[in-house]
C-alpha cells in the first residue's frame, strides 16, 4: 500500500498593477463615507462629516453626479454672452500690434 503525496500546492496568486486598480475603481466607483464627532461632556462640540466619491466621468453621469458641466468656472466655453465679440476685437488689436512692433523694428 502506497500514498501518493502531492508534488507542489497550487497557489492562487493574483497581483494587480497601481493601473488596474484605478481602472476598476474608476470603472465602479469608490465611495468612502465617515463622521468625526467631539464631545466634551455629553456636549457635542464639533460634527465633521467626510463624503468621498472616486469615479470617472461616465461613472460619476450615471450616478447622477455632472456639477462640473454645469460650473463657468470650470468650463472651456467663454463665459460672457458678448464674449465672442470681445475676443474677435482683442484678436484684431493684436494683430495691429504686432503690425506696429514689426514695422518699428524694421
């Protein structure tokens, strides 16, 4: 009678690089949520209350989440409603500028 052992242990290795990670988590989303509270006495002195979401774009529109399109401040479209007729008239002034510059130095 004879026991056969078994030659090596199948082990299930699985690593991941930094960019696979942030891959799927931009892909699924990351929430991290948590209260700090200090109290004094049964007093509550300070309340901070930390909401984080980590998610790409297309994620973060499906969660309903697109404040940045919405923001001035943060868009590439010019904000004033006269403001294409202003950068048509700095473009003009620049081009007699640098028409004057080159005449000067000439």
């Amino acid at each position: 009678m004879s026991i056969q052992m078994p030659q090596g242990a199948n082990h299930s290795i699985h690593s991941a690089t930094l960019a696979d990670v942030l891959e799927r988590v931009l892909d699924k989303g990351l929430v991290i949520a948590g209260d700090i509270k200090v109290k004094l006495v049964d007093i509550e002195l300070l309340t901070i209350q930390i909401r984080l979401v980590v998610a790409s774009v297309d994620k973060a529109r499906e969660m309903g989440i697109d404040w940045w399109s919405t923001n001035p401040d943060l868009g590439t479209r010019l904000k004033a409603p006269d403001a294409q007729a202003e950068l048509l008239e700095l473009r003009e002034r620049l081009a007699r500028l640098e028409s004057q510059a080159a005449g000067a130095s000439c």
